[in-house]
C-alpha cells in the first residue's frame, strides 16, 4: 500500500551515520529525523506513514536549489531516518522520544517530520532545556491545540499548546497561531489571544495571498518577535492549516482553509527571524490525492531549510 523506500532521505541528502559514539563523518549544521507515530490521532489514521511520505516527494525537488533563496540545503543537511518510537501508549512514545530528540538537538538544528501533533509537547520540551527559556512559537493549524484534556485523556494531539502554556514552555506574548477554524468551545479557542499572543483565524486571512495583501500580518508578527528581543522561535506546523483542496491526506481536515501559496508567502516573510527549529506533521498518506499533501510538506520544510542556509551561520 505504501511505495515507500524506508532508506531514502530528505531531498537525497546524506544519511546520518548511527551515533555509537564513532561517529565517522563530522555533523552538518542541520539535521532532520522523522517520528512515525499516530496513536494520538483523533478520526483518520495514517500519519505514523508521514516522514516516508514527505521524504519520497522531496526527491521531485532535485538538485534542491531554492528559486527565491538561491541555495540548497544539500551538503548541510543530513537525514537521521525515523526515530525509534513504539506505537504502544502515548507516554512510552514520549519516553522514547526524548532522549533521541535531546541527543539530536545538542548535535544540529532539526527538523522533525511527524507523525501526530502529540510529537510537538515532548520537542517543546527538549527545546525549552536547550535553550534555556520559553520559546516563541508559530503555529499553523486549523486547530487550536488547547483543549485541556483529550477526549477525557490528560494529553493527545489537540492539547499539547495547552500544556506548553501549563508547563512554561512557551513565552505567551510570543505565540502566534494561523489558519484556526475547528469547532472548539470559546474558551478553547481563545485561548492563545487571552494569553496576550497574536491569532489570524482562517477567517481573517481570507483572500489575502501575496506578499503585499499579508503585509500587515507578515509585520505585524515581525513587530512581536523584535519587541521580546527575538527569543528563540520554533515553527509547527500542521499540514492542515492548508484547505483539503491543497491537503486531503491528513487525519482531521478542516474547509475552508489556507493555500499553500499563502502558508509559502508567510514563511518566505519570515525568513530572517530566530528559528531554532521546525516540525511539520499530520500528513497521513493513506487519504493524499496525487502526491498534493506530501508535496506541500515537503516544499515547506525544504523552504524552511533553504531559508536557514542562506541566512549563513546560526545565531544558536
Ligand atoms: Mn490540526
């Protein structure tokens, strides 16, 4: 069902030697591992099936020069295939995780292809002790993340922000959500503009696409990130933020969403900001039309990727 090779890479990018402690070759600036879990999923299974998907597409990107950034992450990058987590319970996931993630992170800057959106708590956590403080946090999603318990279960996918915001993992100011529009009760949906964060709901970002029609959101986040002193930012971002149009393989889509040229132009926007790291997640193979869900995964990390390169040596 899935004609999916388990050793290709990211963009054809060097396969990561094992990390017995003789490493042969010396680390890249950048690194990428997929977590192939989907226990948390809430309707459509599947996104366990993301990282290889996301890989497979990223191999129509070639030699991976960026048309915008001139440079491709190749010869920076290279891809520690997926992580070994075991789709038993969520906590035993997390306990995998973790030490895997924190090994990763003292090495490189990674990116991490989900999986479900579970993922992102024990990755903010694991960013939150690197670096030291609460992180500033973009989030692309049609959902709002923050309902306090899952379906009765203390955690799943659609609570880690809540918990992030419970565990001090996220400086509130500095949280911006995009492309919110799931039934969720006020409270619940509220919840990252009554910690003082910025929201654009799906709603308001209706027709706005260019460059010039998303100044004022582009800016406006610009304006957040520069007046905290530009903490370190992480990006997750759901592949549902995106209209089923553009990405039906994904476990809870949403009408009425973003494009995939609208997500491209926010991203491009912000390149220069202070990322330190990215997820993208929720793909889930088993519902993609055409290769379009994995495409837009793969075109946004390899944006994210380019971008960062181009930017030269991190700041971290
Ligand atoms: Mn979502």
């Amino acid at each position: 069902m899935f004609p999916y090779s388990s050793h290709s890479t990211f963009l054809r990018a060097r396969a990561a030697a094992r990390h017995d402690g003789h490493q042969a070759d010396p680390p890249l600036p950048f690194g990428l591992a997929g977590l192939p879990w989907d226990g948390s999923v809430t309707n459509r299974s599947g996104a366990r099936h993301g990282p290889a998907a996301i890989r497979q597409a990223s191999h129509m990107l070639c030699d991976g020069v960026h048309p915008l950034f001139d440079v491709t992450p190749l010869g920076h990058l290279e891809d520690h295939g997926d992580l070994t987590v075991p789709n038993t319970s969520l906590s035993a996931m997390r306990q995998a995780l973790l030490p895997q993630a924190r090994a990763l992170l003292a090495r490189q800057h990674m990116v991490w292809l989900g999986g479900d959106h579970s993922v992102t708590l024990p990755l903010l956590q694991v960013y939150r002790e690197r670096f030291g403080q609460p992180l500033a946090l973009i989030h692309f999603d049609a959902h709002c993340d923050t309902w306090p318990d899952h379906f009765g279960e203390p955690s799943g996918h659609g609570t880690w922000l809540h918990e992030a915001f419970e565990q001090g993992l996220v400086r509130p100011e500095c949280v911006v959500q995009l492309g919110i529009r799931s039934s969720a009760e006020r409270q619940a949906r509220e919840r990252v503009r009554s910690e003082g964060g910025l929201m654009f709901e799906a709603r308001a970002l209706r027709g706005l696409e260019s460059p010039g029609q998303l100044r004022e959101v582009i800016e406006a986040v610009r304006r957040r990130m520069a007046d905290a002193g530009h903490p370190p930012l992480y990006l997750t971002l759901d592949i549902d933020c995106l209209d089923p149009a553009y990405a039906p393989g994904t476990g809870t889509p949403e009408p009425a969403g973003m494009s995939t040229a609208q997500v491209m132009t926010l991203l491009e926007g912000w390149a220069d900001l202070n990322w330190v790291g990215m997820d993208c997640v929720e793909v889930s193979p088993p519902y993609d039309h055409a290769e379009l869900t994995s495409q837009a995964a793969a075109h946004f990390v390899w944006t994210y990727l380019s971008a960062r390169v181009a930017q030269g040596p991190q700041t971290r």
